[in-house]
C-alpha cells in the first residue's frame, strides 16, 4: 500500500491551498505535502522579505477561498498588528503569513497531513500509484500526486550559475554598493527591485533594459464596467485586438483598467477561441503589450520608480542585449536600442535578470521537470507556456491522461493563458481537491468549475 494517498508536490500557494481543501473534504486522509523550502506557503511571490514588495490585488479580492473571497480582508481586520483597508495593496509577506496560518489550521484539521521538506528529483509510475525519489536519496510513494510546482526561473543570461536571485537579501546587498546596476526586463519582479532599490542604493544609477522597454500600468481607484460586446468573440488576435480597443473607446468615461478588468471572466474562455495559429500570434504581437495592462501595480510602486527617475538615478532603455563581458570592475554590456543598427555599450558593475519566468519545459534544467518529461509522464505544450493537461490531469505524449498526476497553476498556461493569480488559482485549487476527494471514494468525477474569477482588478 502506498505511504499516502496524495503527495502534493510544492506548497506555494497552490499546492497548500489544495492540501487545505483536502483537510476540510477528507479530514482523515493521509497526504504529503512536499516544499524544498523551510517555509512552506509562501512560494516566491509570498516569501519576499521585503514589506514594501507589495500585491497586485486588492486585498479584498484576495482571499484564499473561491467561495469566501473577502476571507483575507477579513483575516487582516482581524490582526492587532496591521492596518490596513480592504482596497489597499497589501504587503506580499503579510500574505505569506496568512497562508501559514490557514495552513497551520489545516494540519490541525487533518493530523495525517504531512510537511515534508525535501525537493522531489524523480518519479516513477507504479502499478498502484506513484515513487518519489528526492534528491537526497529519499523514497516515498503515494497513490496520485499534484504538481503544484509554480514558476521556474528565467533563462540565465551568461549561463553562469552565480547569477542573482532579485528576491534574495544578499542581492539587494551586493546591488546596492557603489556603481551603475542593469536590470534585465521591466516587469513586475524588476519594479520590485526597484523599490527596495529606491531605500538601499545610494549611489550609482539604475539601468532598466528590455525588448519592448513596456512598464506595468498602474492601478487606479476601483470601478465596474459591462461588458457590451456579446458572442460570438473574435476568433484572431488582431480581431480581438480591435475589439478591446472599441470597447474602451464606446465607454469614454470608463478608466480603460476598468474595461480590462471586466474581460476577467471571459479571458480562459477567449485564449481558447484562439487556434494554436492564432494564439502564437498573439504571443509573438499582443502578449508584451496585453500582460502590461493586464497585471498593473499598486500605485505605490510607480513613486518609488518615478522618485529614482526625476533624481536622475534610473534610465529606461529598449532593445536587446547582443552580448556582455564580465571583467575586474564589473561587466560590459553591449545592446543595440530597438529600431538603431548602431550598438551602444553600458557599463555596469552588476547585472541581474528579472525576465519573467522560463515556461518552456523543453528548456528547464530543473531535475524533476526533465525526469517527468523522459518518464512520458507530462509532456510539454508547443506554445512552451507550460504542459499539456485535461481536466487537471496531465497528459502524455500521445495525449492520453495519465490517471492520477494532476496539475494546476502557472503549468497550466498554454491551456488556459489566464493561470496565474490568486483569483483564478483558488477556483482551481477547489476544484483539485474536489476531483481528487471524489475519486478516492470511487464517485465519477465532477466537473470543473467553469473560471468565474469576475471579482478582481
Ligand atoms: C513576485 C511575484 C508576485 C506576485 N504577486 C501576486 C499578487 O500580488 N497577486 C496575485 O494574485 N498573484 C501574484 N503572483 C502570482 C503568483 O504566481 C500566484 O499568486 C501564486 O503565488 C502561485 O502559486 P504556485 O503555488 O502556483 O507557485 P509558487 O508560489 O511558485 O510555488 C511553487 C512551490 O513549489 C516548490 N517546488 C517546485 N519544485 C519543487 C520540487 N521539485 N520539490 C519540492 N518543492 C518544489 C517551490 O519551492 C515553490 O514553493 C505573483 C507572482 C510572483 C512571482
């Protein structure tokens, strides 16, 4: 008989949040829940150290329950140490520790559910179920397993692997000595860097660098907006395109977020009126551009970057790096700025890279991840945003199922693009459990919940 009959592997805010859904469904079913991390539940997003690293999400569309989605504001009111408003962005560590406590109330629900910190390597299909092998030798075996395993880093961008970790304290430390720094790509994790930038670096100026040199928009105060498109949607990317845009222009005193945000619920369900032709377009044309506005930042998070750029210390660039070269005093970057032939060089005495995660598993050095794939156990999608699934459970190579591996998250992209945020995740962390409850009693499996993530900017 296998150890457990769940071993969910990653206890970011997936894998936990179906661990406690299982506690609250099968309260005496024994599971693993398995994070190579000391911490579990906080993942990279919630495991920041810095408080001014902030959410993108209002806290009260943050709460952690599909069907309790002011569960976090409520939490926070509840705290005599933090004080903040059901509208405010809240600290992304204060999240972490929310999600240690719901989890700590989980274990205390289910004392068969175990935390167990070891980084899984390998899995073996067996007749009854699964191994794990982690690497350090460790054996467990379970009767299915969730891969919650969240994003992985981006591409190294000189192959070294020395390169820094922008959530690491040591990071902030060494960046913030004398000297220009460059911050490969403008997204959300570089802006981040950006802050903690803004209270540790006194000196030296901050380079910002990327292909379309596009900064995350920023929040604006919350309002609702219906939709007056009806189906059929457009079926191309420029169609859908044009769409959005008529739609922010028919509503001229509606704030454009608004309109994005009212697409929310429709955005899994669009991605997949796309073909496969169409959505590689989509990514080639839309995706920089559609991701800015999509996911915004707190308004917070644009002064710091706006302080830095009107003292003169930070400068946006758009282009692409064509190589660099590390030597005694730091490292030589030579780029060319996007629509020039003419090549410039910056010289910095540190780089590191926030370009997003790397979501094409092809490429992944990680162990696990290379393992599944030879093992015919999860097959990468070719939009190289994640892996192929069906119903949550992960597919082979010849598209069957692979009964009893299931997944969920950001490996969930390619199928749904829309697999990110804590609104959407919950639903799917609900809907796992349920499936995984349902089945081990011998039931037929219920459907998913259909994505009805309206609430959220
Ligand atoms: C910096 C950042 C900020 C964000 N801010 C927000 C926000 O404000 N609001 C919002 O809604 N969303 C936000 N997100 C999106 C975020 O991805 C989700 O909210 C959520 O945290 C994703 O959870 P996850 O469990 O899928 O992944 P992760 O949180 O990445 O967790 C995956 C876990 O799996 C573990 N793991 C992986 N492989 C193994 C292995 N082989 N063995 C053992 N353990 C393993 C990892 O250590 C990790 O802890 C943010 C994301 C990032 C990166």
């Amino acid at each position: 008989m296998p150890d457990y009959k769940v071993a969910i592997i990653g206890a970011g805010f997936c894998g936990t949040m179906v661990a406690v859904h299982l506690a609250r469904l099968a309260p005496d079913m024994p599971v693993a829940l398995i994070e190579r991390n000391p911490i579990p539940g906080r993942g990279l997003a919630y495991g920041t150290t810095d408080p001014d690293h902030l959410l993108n999400v209002r806290a009260e569309q943050m709460g952690a329950f599909a069907d309790d989605q002011r569960h976090f504001w409520h939490w926070l009111e509840a705290q005599p140490d933090i004080n903040l408003s059901r509208q405010d962005f809240a600290p992304r560590m204060v999240y972490g520790r929310y999600l240690g406590e719901i989890l700590a109330q989980a274990r205390a629900a289910n004392p068969r559910l175990s935390l167990l910190t070891r980084r899984i390597a390998d899995v073996r299909q067996l007749q009854n179920g699964f191994e794990l092998r982690s690497d350090d030798g460790r054996i467990l075996t379970s009767e299915s397993i969730v891969l919650a395993l969240g994003n992985f880093p981006p591409d190294q961008l000189s192959g070294n692997a020395d390169e820094m970790n922008p959530y690491a304290p040591e990071t902030w430390k060494d960046l913030a000595g004398h000297g220009d720094i460059l911050i490969v790509g403008t997204g959300l994790t570089s802006l981040d860097l950006v802050v903690t930038m803004a209270k540790t670096k006194q000196t030296g100026k901050i380079h910002l660098l990327s292909r379309h040199g596009l900064l995350p928009r920023e929040h604006t105060n919350p309002e609702s907006h219906i939709l007056k498109m009806r189906p059929p949607y457009p079926a191309t990317a420029l169609g859908l395109c044009k769409w959005i845009r008529q739609e922010i222009a028919d509503a001229p005193d509606t704030p454009w977020q608004a309109v994005i945000d009212s697409l929310r619920p429709l955005n899994q369900q669009l991605w997949q009126s796309l073909n496969r032709d169409e959505q590689r377009r989509f990514m080639r044309h839309l995706r920089a551009y559609w991701d800015v506005h999509r996911h915004r930042c707190a308004p917070k998070i644009m002064d710091a970057y706006r302080g830095l750029e009107q003292a003169g210390r930070l400068a946006l660039h758009h282009g692409t790096i064509i190589k660099q070269t590390t030597h005694e005093k730091g490292v030589d970057v030579l780029w060319r700025p996007r629509g020039s032939m003419s090549p410039e060089t910056l010289a910095v005495q540190k780089i590191v890279r926030c370009t997003g995660p790397q979501a094409d598993f092809r490429r992944l050095g990680d162990p696990l991840v290379q393992n599944l794939l030879k093992a015919n156990l999860i097959t990468a999608d070719d939009l190289r945003l994640g892996i192929e699934s069906e119903d949550y459970t992960a597919c082979n190579a010849a598209g069957h199922k692979v009964d009893g591996l299931y997944v969920l998250g950001s490996l969930l992209k390619g199928k749904l693009y829309e697999s990110i945020a804590v609104p959407e995740l919950r639903e799917q962390a609900a809907d796992v459990a349920r499936i995984i409850t349902k089945e081990k009693n011998g039931c037929a499996r219920p459907a998913p919940s259909a994505a009805k993530t309206s609430d959220y900017r």
